[in-house]
C-alpha cells in the first residue's frame, strides 16, 4: 500500500476512534463521507425525526404570529404558500448532496464557499441563527413549565420571571444530555415523541372544532395588523418562507444519515410541510379566538386545568428533542469549519460550549419573545440567498458531481481552494441577495418597497443570489479552469 494511501486508511481509523471515545455512531459526527453501513434512518424515521423537529411550540406559535396580522383564511393560504417555497428551495440547498455523498452539509459546502468561506459564514450566520433559535425553543419550555405550576398549584410566576430561566436551563441541560450522546439517542427518543405530536396536535384541531363555531373563526379580525391588507398578507408569506428556510442549518447533516435519496427527499419536504401546517393552523385558530399569540398562555384554558397540562409538557419535552437535533448539525458544522482547531476537542465539550450564549439569552425571555418574527424573517435575509448560490453551483454549474478527495484536500492541493480558501462568488452571491432583501424589506424598522407586497423577499433574493453566483463563478473561475468546474473524471485526474 502507498504511503498516502495509509495515511488516508489510518486518519479514518483515527476519527472512528474517536467517535467511539466519545459514545457517538461510528462515522456520525466525523467528516469523512458515512458509507452505506454507517447510515442508520429509513423513510420512517426520517420522517419521525422531521416531525418531531417541526411539532413543537415554535410551530404554534409561527401561527400565532401570523394571526397578527390575517385572518383565519388568509393566513393559511400564506402559511401554505410560505412554507412549500421556503421549503423547495431550502432542501434542494441541503438535502440532495449530503444525503447523495454521504457527507456532512458544511463540509459539501467547500465547493461553492472555498473552506475559509464557509467558516466565515458557520461562524456568523449559521451560529446566530441556531443559537436564538435554541434560546427561543428553552424560553418556551420555561414558559411551559411555568405556566402549568400556576395552574396547578397556584404559583404566580410571570412570563418573564427568574423561574422561566430556570427551567430554560435546565431544557438546555436535558438537550446537551441528549445531544452529547449522539444522532442515535435523537432518533431513539424521536421514534416515541413524533407519534405522540401527531396524535396532540389532531386533538388539539378537533377540541378547536368542536368547541369554536366556524363563522367566528372565519370571521375572526387579525390580532395587530398594519392598514394595508396587501402589505399584510405579504408580510405574512414572508414570514413563512423565512420560517421554511430556516430549516437549512440542520437538514444535510441529518438527511446524510438516511439510507436512500427517497428516504431523505420526501420525510424532509412531506414531513416538515404537513406537520408544520397541522400545528401552524392549529396555533393561528387559537390566538385568533382566544386573543393571545402564545401558546404557552393559550393551551391551558384551551385543552383544560389536567388535560391542557398533560399537554403543554409533552409538546415542551418535544422542543428538548427538537433543540438536540438543531445543535447536532450546527455543533458538527463548527468542528468542521474549524479545521484542526476544534478537531481533537471531545464532543460533549463542543456541545456545551454552544449552549453558553443560548443560556444567558434564557435570561431575557421577554426579548426573544418580542423579537421571534424579526429574527425569523432577518435570518431568512441571508439563508435564502445561500441557498441560491448553494443550488446554481450544485445544480447547474457542477450538475451534481462533485470530486470528494477534493473536499478533504487543503490549500492549492484542492481544486476548491480558490483564493485563500474563500470562493468570491459564493460570498458575493450572499452579500448581494441579503443587500436586495433589506433594500426591498427591512425587518427591522418594517419599511418595505411597494414591489414588496407583489414578491415579497426571500425568494426573489434566492433568485438574485444564485444568479449573481452564476455569473461571478464563470467571471472568476469556470472560463479560466479553477476551482473544479468541470467532469469531475478530470478533476481527480488533475489532482
């Protein structure tokens, strides 16, 4: 055996060593490509593990925020149209490649962002994204908790009381347990969990039913809308579609565990679309009857004094699992955009150190509250236009091959080198979409172009992200051979 090639069989050796230290799958959270033995979900418990990530509280209240500004018909027409788009675009970004190659979603990102590329944009976009939605998701376990202590035995902690971030740290807690033991302990408690969501949140539409006369839900006024109706619905679907996109940072890792492109394909469309809607739905009903967006408040008066807490806890304990499946792919992105940095570091320690910021967010509850739909619609102003350019390369620049010795190489050795690990138009092709979204909508201030109301945003800018990216990679480096355009057969045989 050549030297380099026993290099090559004793650094793999090495990771699945390690992966066994730490308690994890063999080959789950290490970057080499997982062979056909290594993946672990079929169609089934994929689609247990989307549903489980998609019915929990944030997805009543997504409805419950939408229900701000429409009514009931029109905001499911915007949460149907949000989320299939959002969704097509966010899954053809992250779900095909890493399932196809078996290979972590970040570290299939080389090609489109160069290697210090991608870790500019894991150690902000990605970071901040998953870190307020980790925070959010134990702020509400804390609000869940509370909620039923006040009902139960007569407590009177409020919604931002010192006793909600307690119980959002000890959520974190209970999420790093899970998550440090590996992708195998999520799928095992998503197996119980996603089954009893589905029957929890059919329950909940059926007590709606029966106990809410459709004519005052039909004929329910929006909570807190802006004076043009068109601005309204479109700020409604852009609120969808940020939602659907917001799944990026976490499906290519999980989807790489699945043993087919079925398998991985329709659980991640079919499974996230259904679910979320079911609940979505579900939350918008209820705030538009009951006058409050937040299902923590809701769901007690809704489902009853023992039968709305039984609940309520469920739902909380499902955004445990739902946050340990976030943090797997954003931890995993981490120690791979890091290089040798973080390579050596045990998992368990990664996985603690993520939780640091989300922690001492819990102890602001009121504000990542009255930030949820700024926050969800500012972090679909730069993923939308990622997944633009994740798509024009991977699809139509690269039609899907990509050379993987070529992932793992560094500096000039690779042909995604680029200059200095970083491919300009994958970053530009951002920059430029997320430019064309705060010109057309700002979440911030809510100032938003006329055009807005015809388009909205996130989409459009997907569009301009992958067209920047299409005429900047052939500027740059399809017309003069750089950076593995071509037949992947002579890529490898350049290298």
């Amino acid at each position: 055996m050549s030297t380099e090639g026993k290099r090559r069989n004793s650094a793999k050796a090495g990771d699945r060593a390690d992966a066994k230290a730490d308690g994890e799958s063999v080959g789950a959270l290490g970057s080499l490509p997982l062979l056909r033995g290594e993946r672990i979900w079929n169609g089934s418990d994929f689609t247990g593990v989307n549903i489980s990530l998609a019915i929990a509280t944030w997805a009543f209240l997504v409805g419950g925020s939408t229900a701000l500004l429409v009514g009931f018909q029109q905001g499911v027409a915007a949460m149907v149209i949000g989320n299939a788009i959002g969704l097509g675009f966010m899954i053809l970004a992250s779900v095909v490649a890493s399932q196809r190659y078996g290979v972590e979603q970040y570290t299939i990102l080389r090609p489109v962002f160069g290697l210090v590329g991608v870790g500019i944009l894991v150690f902000t976009v990605i970071l901040i994204t998953e870190m307020g939605w980790s925070s959010l998701l134990a702020i509400m376990v804390g609000r869940a908790v509370t909620q039923v202590s006040n009902s139960a035995v007569g407590t009177d902690f409020g919604p931002e009381s010192l006793m909600v971030t307690f119980f959002a740290l000890v959520a974190i807690a209970v999420s790093w347990w899970i998550l440090s033991r590996g992708p195998v302990t999520i799928g095992r408690f998503n197996k119980f969990i996603a089954p009893g969501l589905i029957v929890v949140t059919v329950f909940l539409m059926v007590f709606l039913v029966l106990n809410t006369s459709w004519n005052t839900l039909l004929t329910a006024a929006p909570l807190a809308p802006f004076e043009d109706d068109r601005l309204n619905f479109a700020l409604a679907v852009e609120f969808n579609v940020g939602v659907g996109v917001s799944w990026y940072p976490v499906m290519g890792s999980l989807a790489r565990l699945t043993k087919t492109p079925r398998a991985a394909l329709w659980p991640s469309y079919g499974g996230l679309l259904v679910a979320t809607l079911i609940a979505q739905i579900v939350g918008m009903a209820a705030a538009l009857t009951l006058g409050d967006s937040d299902p923590t408040v809701w769901m007690l008066p809704f489902g009853g004094p023992i039968l709305g807490a039984f609940i309520l806890l469920f739902i909380a304990f499902a955004n445990i699992t739902s946050t340990s499946s976030i943090v797997y792919s954003t931890v995993l992105a981490i120690r791979q955009a890091s290089g040798n940095l973080l390579s050596r570091v045990r998992w368990a320690w990664l996985c603690a150190a993520f939780f640091v910021l989300p922690s001492i967010l819990a102890f602001f509850p009121g504000f990542m509250y009255t930030r949820f739909m700024t926050f969800v619609t500012l972090s679909g102003a730069f993923l939308a236009p990622m997944c633009g350019a994740i798509i024009a390369d991977y699809f139509v620049l690269r039609r899907q091959r990509v050379a993987l010795e070529d992932l793992y190489r560094h500096r000039n050795e690779s042909a995604y080198h680029f200059h200095g690990g970083v491919n300009l138009a994958g970053l530009g092709a951002v920059a430029a979409g997320a430019i064309f979204y705060l010109v057309i909508y700002n979440p911030v201030t809510l100032t938003a172009q006329p055009i807005f109301g015809y388009i909205t945003a996130s989409f459009p800018s997907a569009i301009v992200g992958a067209v920047v990216y299409y005429v900047l990679a052939r500027v740059l480096y399809v017309r003069r051979g750089v950076g593995g355009y071509g037949p992947v057969e002579k890529v490898e045989r350049r290298a």
